[in-house]
C-alpha cells in the first residue's frame, strides 16, 4: 500500500504567490498598485509617527534636564543699632543710723553692631541728685571738680557720689575712685572702640551715700533718679 505525503501547510508568502499566479495581468498589476500606495502611506505613516515622537522626547528631555534657566539676587541690609538693659532700682545698704555709709550698684549693658564702637554717660534728674523733699544729700565734691578720687567726706558733711567698674570703663574710675553726678548734665563713664560682644558688655555703676560722724542729716527716705544712656560712636 503506497503512503501518501503529507504537504505543509503554506505559508502566507507561498499562498500570496500562488494567488498572484493565477491572477489575470490586469489584476496583477491593480495588486501591485495598491501595494505600492500601501507602502508608501506605510512609510509616511511611520516617519510622521517617529517625527512626532522625538519631538515630544525632546521637549520631555527639557523639562527634565533643564534647558531652560532663570536666577534672583537676594540681599538683606543689616543697619546700625544700638541697645540697652534696664537693671532693676538699687536700695542702698546698710540703712543709715545717724551716721556711717550705704552702698548699692547697678549694671548696664550695652549691645551694637556699629564697628566704631559705643559710649556711655549717666546723669541725674535733679540737683543735687540725692533728694527727700527739701531735704538732701550733696553732690561728691572731688578735687578737683570733675575728676575722680578717692572716697572721702568730711566729718560734717553727707554726700553722694558714684564708681564706674568694667573692662570698658573710663580709666580714671580705675582703683576706686568716685565722682558726683552733674545733674542733667551727661558724664560719661565707659566706652569701646569697636562692635560689642554677643553677649554685650557690661559696665557696673557703684552708688555711695554717707553721713559724716558729726553731721546731723534728716530722716526720711532719699531718692535719686539716674538715667544711662548708650550711643554709638
């Protein structure tokens, strides 16, 4: 018995041949157009698509990377200041008993960024600075007048007076000495020749009131308004 061969299936290739075989001229030829304008719609179908594609990467590519740049300046001004502390009232100790001597202090402290520095002055309210009512104490009576020295009063005499004390106060200060207050009239105490520190710099202001062993000084309560004042240089 003779066996038959079985054939392979054709492939699409090898079935399109055998139908444009058997096709009449004319109809190969219509065959052969269409697929030439298929190609060639194909072919602009796929530039356009690949055209259109790299244009929308390139645009994705510089939002991403950034193409496109831009910048600002910015600045701050820092501008020149200046401050001051507010210590706490001074009550003067011990109490005085018919004679002998109180003392208290008061510490202000500076703060500026000025790079030539600051200075600093007290003054009083009134004149003579130690007052109760009409009753008073007199100003220090340094000789001479204006320049600082050594605490002393004489026996019959009350008196008031003050001490600078700090790394910036004025050398004449140096070595207790003291000096009376001018009333509203400004004296100045401490200076720096530069920005002070961030902390700031203190200056300490040392009171002093005594009554002489023969004097025979009012009671009451006696006040004093001193104000401080920082400026720079």
């Amino acid at each position: 018995m003779q066996k038959t061969k079985k054939r392979k299936p054709k492939g699409l290739i090898e079935k399109f041949g055998i139908y444009y075989r058997h096709l009449p001229k004319k109809k190969r030829r219509i065959l052969l157009c269409e697929i030439e304008i298929f190609s060639v719609f194909g072919f602009v179908f796929l530039a356009l698509s690949s055209f259109m594609i790299f244009g929308y990467l390139e645009t994705l590519n510089g939002i991403v990377a950034g193409d496109a740049t831009d910048s600002v300046t910015v600045s701050v001004t820092v501008v020149s200041s200046i401050s001051i502390d507010n210590p706490v009232d001074v009550i003067l100790s011990p109490n005085i008993e018919e004679t002998g001597m109180a003392n208290g202090s008061a510490t202000w402290n500076v703060k500026t960024n000025h790079a030539a520095g600051w200075t600093l002055s007290v003054e009083a309210s009134t004149t003579p600075a130690m007052q109760s009512g009409a009753n008073s104490f007199a100003d220090y009576t340094e000789v001479p007048p204006g320049t600082p020295e050594a605490w002393s009063v004489a026996a019959a005499d009350s008196e008031f007076g003050f001490n600078a004390a700090g790394t910036y106060a004025e050398a004449g200060f140096s070595g207790s000495k003291y000096l009376s207050f001018d009333g509203a009239n400004q004296i100045q105490i401490a200076h720096r020749n530069a920005p002070s520190e961030g902390a700031g710099d203190d200056t300490t202001v040392n009171f002093r009131a005594e009554v002489g062993a023969s004097h025979n000084q009012p009671l009451g309560t006696y006040d004093a308004t001193i104000t401080a004042t920082a400026i720079t240089i």
